[in-house]
C-alpha cells in the first residue's frame, strides 16, 4: 500500500502525495457490497478495550428495506449483538436491537455504528465527494465530507482496499480489506481508535 | 431449589434423544418432590458422561439456522469439556477450577470472575451445560410433565439475565429422568436448542 499521509484543517484536505484531484461531473459512492449481495458468514474476533470475544457474525442484506443485518454471535450462541443499516434515504438509520449488557456502552454503539455505517458507506444525502487520481497506477481515492466527517476509501483499479475516517482532526476509525470477490469482502479488519476496538472478520462457509 | 446440588443437571445430560418429544399436552407436575428426587438419585450414580450434541441457534428476524455439532464429557466433580466440531473448532475446559477457551489452535485460560463480560458468558456456559440455575435463588422454577418428558421451565429474575433469557426450557425423559434437549429462548424469540446423543455413561 502507498504511503499513506492525511491532514485536515479548517479548510484543506491533504492526501496521497502526487495524486491529482478529478473533475468529474457526477462521483458514485464506492461500492464494497455489490447490490447483488445477500449474506455472509464470518468468523470474527472482537477486541475491545482489552477484552476479546470470538464467534460468528452474519451479515444480512434485506431486500424489502435495503437494510443490512448485522449479528455476533459467540460459538456457544450467545448472542453479543444484532444491529441495522437502513440504506434508504428516508430510513432512520441505524437501529442496535440487542447488545450484550457487558457491552452496552455508548463508546462501543457509537463505534459499532460508525464502523459498520463506513463499512456499508452509508452517509447522509447532502455529503460532498471527491475524486483524487494516481498519475500512473489504477489508484483513486474518494473522499466524502458531511461536515463533521471525513471519509477516505482508496481503491485499486474497482476494489475499494482501505478506508479511513477523520472526526475533527483525530483518526477515528479505519478499516483494511484484505480480501474480496466480486461481489462482497471475504476478510477484513475493522478499526476503531477511538473506542480502542478491533473487528476481525474471516468468511466461513457454513453448510 | 436447594434440593438441588451443583452440576446435578450434568450428570443427566445424558442424552437419549433419539425420539420426538411431544411439545403438546404439557400439565403441571402434582409431586415435584418425587421428580426432583428421582433426579438425585440419578446424579448420585453416574461419575462419567460422554454425549455427542446438535446445537441450532435460531435467529427469527434473519430467519436464519446456524447449526454447530459437538461432544461433550463431564466427569465428577466439576470437570467439563464442551467441544465444537464443525463448523469450526473450539471448545471450553473446566478443569480442576480453571476455565480454559481453545479457539483453533489459539488457547487461552483466565479468570473467570476477574471480567464481567467473561463471566456472563461463563455463567451462560454453565448455563448450557451444567443446569446449576437449578440451584441459583436467581431462576424461578415451574415444572410440567407429559406422557413422554418431565419438563422444567426456568424464569430469570435478575434484570440482567433477563435481558439474556426469557426461558430455559429442560427436557427430561421420563423413562431414565436424561436431558433430552435444552432450549434457550431469548427476548424476541430467538432461540438456542440443544439436543444430546450417543450417550456414553459409567
């Protein structure tokens, strides 16, 4: 992966050396789960200040809603947490149906929900995006701004590699795709900095 | 219910279920003191049990069955392992007091009551295999029966098993008082059901 070097003040974002910025009339969102996407199984191990819990996550994709489904699970079943995405514009959002009492800390929701919302690139309508070029390779990188957040999703020639979010000045979170087909990622860790947390996710192929 | 001693309940997870139970015409039990004696004098004669188990995580919202298998030993007093075979390894030992996780080839031992978050889920482990909730002021107990199973239906009274558990049901056959299955019904309906098989016992 190239160096990676951001900065932000109150009125410039700097990113990948030697990048140029893209004039373009109309930028899509990066896209890590096709639309074609319907469910996948993941082994996870979830590090959260210290802890480490291990188990199985699903996530889900429901047509009806355009929501994505996204549960935890230990191997003995016991349910860590199950939360939504709603992706359309007029759904509410985000929605935590259950959390694990030992887990329900507004540090780890807000996490929880900022990783996954990343993850499924689901950011408010009026989000102002831009594209930046490298002068050789089939890099890009695309960056979203809502105002308070700042968002930075590299992607090699289609597939989206890495994404990093800025709240204010500080790293907040990021997440490396370190596998994927063509429709959804296989493996990928999710990082979140400022609650201290860790998500790593494994496809398993359950029968 | 402090007839009942630690671990009773493992020591009847002895499987035999290899028929249907009948889920309907479930009444009250009328002598709960006979029942509850039939279960010690069980537990006081088996030192060894060997089962085989077929857990199914029922996941209403999702409408998704994710199904484990396994085998499962215990051995007097308080020694367990509690192993998953597919669809990936792992297991949980009690032994001699320490409570060990094997997660592939990663292992870990710690303890227990040092980290709230891990002794929730061992409290559910023991939960699972142990049915020591009998013996725990923390459940309310209601016992019913039908021409096949006895069946003890467990209620959490402390908020926070309650926000884990609605119910844990036990199935018990009535011809050798075994656990044929456990089911663990969470708020909103979602469910763990565990069914034992092949059972191997001294």
């Amino acid at each position: 992966m190239i160096g990676f070097f951001l900065s932000i003040n109150s009125c410039s974002y700097k990113h990948y050396k030697g990048f140029t910025k893209v004039i373009a009339t109309e930028i899509s969102l990066p896209v890590i789960f096709d639309p074609t996407f319907k469910k996948a199984n993941y082994l996870t191990h979830l590090e959260v200040f210290g802890n480490q819990l291990s188990g199985i996550t699903i996530i889900k994709k429901v047509e009806q809603t355009n929501t994505f489904h996204v549960v935890f699970l230990s191997q003995i079943g016991i349910k860590y947490f199950d939360l939504e995405i709603a992706m359309n514009e007029e759904a509410e959002g985000f929605r935590m149906n259950y959390i694990m009492e030992s887990l329900n800390r507004d540090f780890i929701i807000n996490a929880l929900k900022a990783d996954f919302e990343l993850l499924f690139v689901k950011f408010n309508n009026d989000a102002q995006l831009q594209m930046y070029q490298h002068p050789q390779k089939e890099i890009k990188e695309i960056i979203i701004s809502d105002g308070k957040n700042l968002a930075s999703y590299i992607i090699d020639k289609k597939d989206v590699q890495s994404i990093s979010l800025k709240k204010g000045s500080s790293d907040h979170a990021s997440i490396i795709i370190k596998e994927l087909n063509t429709i959804y990622p296989r493996k990928f860790e999710m990082n979140n900095k400022k609650a201290r947390m860790k998500m790593i996710m494994n496809e398993i192929i359950l029968e | 219910m402090k007839l009942f001693k630690p671990l009773i309940f493992l020591f009847i997870i002895i499987g035999l279920s290899s028929f249907q139970k009948e889920q309907d015409d479930f009444h009250p039990i009328e002598d709960i003191d006979s029942f509850i004696k039939k279960i010690d004098l069980y537990a006081a004669v088996t030192n060894t049990i060997k089962s085989n188990f077929t857990q199914e995580k029922h996941l209403t919202m999702l409408e998704e069955v994710l199904v484990s298998e396994g085998h499962f030993i215990f051995q007097k007093e308080n020694n367990v392992l509690w192993e998953y075979k597919k669809p990936i390894d792992y297991a949980i030992i009690v032994f001699e007091g320490q409570f060990t996780i094997r997660d592939g080839n990663k292992v870990n031992a710690f303890d227990i009551q040092s980290n709230r978050m891990f002794r929730e889920i061992n409290n559910m482990i023991i939960t699972s295999v142990s049915g020591n909730f009998l013996d725990n002021p923390d459940f309310k107990s209601t016992y019913f029966e039908n021409n096949t199973f006895y069946l003890v239906k467990l209620s959490p009274l402390k908020q926070e098993v309650k926000n884990m558990l609605s119910t844990i049901e036990i199935y018990f056959n009535k011809n050798d008082i075994s656990v044929s299955e456990v089911k663990f019904i969470e708020p909103g309906d979602d469910f763990t059901l565990i069914q034992f098989s092949e059972t191997e016992f001294n």
